[in-house]
C-alpha cells in the first residue's frame, strides 16, 4: 500500500497531504521524504502520545493533528 500510496503523490503532485497514521502513514512520509517530495504533509491520528508527536514531526509532516478534533466555537 506504501509503494502504490508514493506512486500516486508523486504522479498527482498535491499542494497538500494529509496522512493517517492509523494507515501506513508513516511509512509513507519516510518513503516520499526520501524521494525528496516536499509536499507539504498533515498527520491525523488517533495517536496523541508526545512521543509519537514528536516522530511525526521530525520525520517531515509540517504539523500533527490527533482526532477526535474539537472545536471551541
């Protein structure tokens, strides 16, 4: 899924990815990065560890949003 996931960014050249981690996100990130695809990156996950925060961000996602997303308005 990882493989077929990159060939599609690389193919389609997003302005915007948005990755859940649930997913084989990070797989993904770390492939795309690699291949130096600077498309800028949006984790979504249920994952709301610091730790896992922290992997994420220094792997190349710009921020890393952890769902339930609530709103204050």
């Amino acid at each position: 899924m990882a493989t077929r996931t990159l060939q599609l960014w690389t193919a389609m050249q997003p302005e915007l990815v948005v990755l859940d981690l649930s997913l084989p996100g990070l797989d993904v990130l770390l492939r795309a990065r690699a291949a130096r695809c600077n498309t800028p990156v949006l984790i979504l996950t249920m994952c709301a560890a610091m730790g896992d925060r922290s992997v994420g961000l220094n792997v190349g996602a710009e921020d890393y949003l952890v769902r339930p997303l609530v709103s204050r308005h």
